[in-house]
C-alpha cells in the first residue's frame, strides 16, 4: 500500500491545475462534437476507447488488471455510479441551463468533505478550510449567475436542477467509495479501468435504448474532439486523477477540482471566442483564494501535528529543538 501524504506538495498541485485545464478544454470539446455525434453515444465511444488504451498501457508496463485482489465488487459500484453520474448530467440539461447544472453539479466536492470525516478522521476540514470551500463555490457559481438570470427553460426546470445536485452526489460518493475500499490500494490503472468499461458498457446501453443516432460521417473537428477526449481527458487525465487518489488527502483534491469550470469558461475565451467579463476574473480569483485557503490549512494543521516539519525548524538559523 503506498505512503499516503497528509497535505498536497507541488507534485501534487501542479498534477490538479493540469488536470483542470484538461477538463476544462474537455468541455469545450464537447461541445464541438456534439455537432455530429449525440451526447450519450459520444460519452460510450470515449469510456470505451479509453478502455482500451488503459488495458494497453498495463499491459506495456505488465500492470495486472484482472487479479483477484478484493476489488471487482467495489470497481464495478465505481464504474455505476459514474455511468449514472453522466446519465444525470445529459439528461438534466435538457430541463435546465448548462450555467445551472455546471453550479449543482460542483458540490461535489462538499459531499466528499462531509463524507471524508468517516472514513479517515485526518481529512475532516477545520473552519478555515471550511471557509475556503464555499469561497470557492461561491466563486464558481459567480461564474455562472448570469446563467440564473435568463428566462426559465419552463416549468420542469426543478427536474434539471435536481439531476444536477444526484449528478454531484454520485461523484461524490465515487470518490468516497474508492477510499473506503481496497480499491485506494489498487493500481491507478485497475480503478481507471473498472470505471471506463463499466460505464462505457452502460452508457452504450442506454444510448442504444435512447434511439440516439449514430453519426454517418464525423468532419476533422469534431472528430479530434472525440480523440481528445478518449485520450487526453479519459485516458491520461483519469489515470493521473487515480494516481493523485493513491497517494493525497481526498478532500483537498476533490476542492481543487472548483477549478474545472472556471478554466472551462476560459477555454471558452480563447478557443471559441467568448467575451472575457469581468465577473469571469472576478470568480477566478475568488476560487484560487478559496483552494489556496484549502490547502494552507491543511499544511498548517500538519506542521501543528508535527513541529519537525516547520519551515523555520528546517533553516540552518532557525530555532532548534
């Protein structure tokens, strides 16, 4: 079992803030290739390109996947809920706006914080960390108020809402179950791969059911969105996400990810041309302080833990024990 830190070190937050920007462009790219390929059919076709790539790469580095080690039962929970997940998220855009469902389905991350407490009592946030999560919330739903001021999408907008915050309660609890199970000792790569083909698997059921259409041709465009999304977002950018899961605090990791839709609307700027506003600098700066409060708490409450590890008592001139 790996050596799991007790607070995030710059491996750690520079991994975060590339994943972010990687899940950011992703939901730009899923905009351009839903132009020719629907959403459900395009969620199946990356999980299970994905899939296999994660069932290659193993196989390079001889990584074995199908031992028996205790974790099929939990890996394929893993792989439901985010297959369910996905389900909540398309079908609850077509009752409310992308601005509203992108707010609810970023609580998340105070899901895994109150369910953290449970499973490892060295992950429960103090006040301050507290503070610095809904700061970032708030930050992120700043973001997106604009969305909360158009006209309603009708009288079945709840419905969209409520998909919204199931959506986050099922990412959350993901991420809980994997702690809570043999599952935070597997490899990164055995956790990414019940995910994948699980949900792939279901996701291309319920397309199937659905009656979604299967595009007769896919342009250059849309077709290195798919690309981009199976082997960047889904393939690279998981498994490193797994990787950070083995090995750092869950409720710091999962506070990070408030970055996501930030950079998302960022990438909207400068890759599709949409207006940089003042409210979107505004919220950015507003999620980085409440992460950079996340995280320096959690740093403080480790030196308190351990004064050895104090900046001062490391200096050469500094007070010694």
């Amino acid at each position: 079992m790996p050596q799991r830190k007790p607070g995030l070190d710059g491996i750690a937050v520079a991994c975060l803030l590339l994943c972010c920007a990687v899940w950011g462009l992703g939901q730009v790219s899923s905009k351009v290739a839903l132009a020719e390929m629907p959403p459900l059919t395009q969620v199946a076709v990356r999980s299970l390109g994905a899939a296999v790539l994660v069932l290659l790469w193993a196989r390079v580095r001889r990584i074995a996947l199908f031992g028996r080690d205790g974790t099929l039962a939990a890996g394929f929970g893993a792989g439901v809920l985010f297959a369910l997940e996905f389900c909540c998220i398309f079908v609850g855009l077509q009752y409310t706006t992308a601005s509203r469902m992108a707010v609810f389905i970023y609580l998340a991350p105070f899901v895994v914080a109150l369910g953290m407490p449970l499973i490892a009592r060295n992950e429960r946030l103090d006040a301050r960390q507290l503070a610095g999560l809904l700061a970032a919330f708030a930050g992120v739903a700043w973001a997106f108020a604009e969305g909360f001021q158009q006209p309603s999408t009708g009288e079945r907008q709840w419905i969209g809402d409520a998909l919204g915050v199931l959506g986050a309660a099922l990412w959350g609890a993901t991420t809980l179950l994997i702690r809570a199970t043999r599952l935070s000792q597997a490899a990164a790569e055995k956790t990414l791969f019940y995910q994948l083909a699980v949900s792939g698997a279901l996701m291309a059921l319920v397309a199937l059911l659905s009656a979604e259409t299967w595009p007769s041709r896919l342009t250059p465009l849309p077709l290195a969105a798919v690309l981009f999304q199976t082997v960047v977002v889904c393939f690279a950018s998981y498994l490193l996400w797994f990787w950070l899961m083995r090995h750092y605090p869950a409720t710091q990791l999962s506070a990070f990810t408030l970055l996501t839709p930030v950079l998302g609307l960022i990438a909207g700027v400068v890759l599709l041309g949409e207006p940089l506003t003042a409210r979107l600098v505004v919220a950015l700066a507003t999620v980085t302080i409440g992460i950079a409060m996340v995280h320096h708490g959690a740093r403080d409450r480790v030196v308190a833990a351990n004064p050895a590890l104090s900046p001062a008592r490391q200096r050469p001139d500094g007070p010694q024990p």
